[in-house]
C-alpha cells in the first residue's frame, strides 16, 4: 500500500503530511509551495497526492499511481 501525501493547513503554514504518519513531513509559508514539494514526494513514491483548502474541506486529488489507491464517498 502507497502512503498519499496531504497538503493541509497547519496554523499559519501549510504542511505536508504523509497518510497515517503521526509527524509533518514539511511545513511551508504557501500552498503552492507545499503542493510542489508534495507532488515532487508523490511522484517520486508512485502514489497520490491529497490537497485540502483553508477551510479543511478536500480540494483535489491527483494520483500518480497505476493502481486504483481512492475510494472518496
């Protein structure tokens, strides 16, 4: 199984964040900064890459994976 990389806020930074990893990989002052180091990882990895808004809510998700790794309801 492929651990996903979540872009997510974090107080005034966004992070990155592996899936199910209890320590933040990165933290960065953007989210476009974030998404590119995170993008980077999950491409590196073959697997996906989760990015959340602000607000918490689910914002994208990219899959860099031949598998079927996303089950979203």
């Amino acid at each position: 199984m492929r651990i996903c990389q979540n872009v997510i806020p974090y107080k005034r930074f966004w992070a990155i964040k592996g899936e199910g990893n209890k320590k933040i990989t990165k933290k960065t002052f953007t989210q476009k900064e974030a998404i590119k180091i995170a993008r980077k990882i999950a491409k590196n990895q073959r697997s996906g890459l989760l990015i959340y808004g602000k607000d918490g809510s689910l914002r994208d998700v990219i899959s860099y994976s031949d598998e079927s790794i996303f089950v979203i309801d």
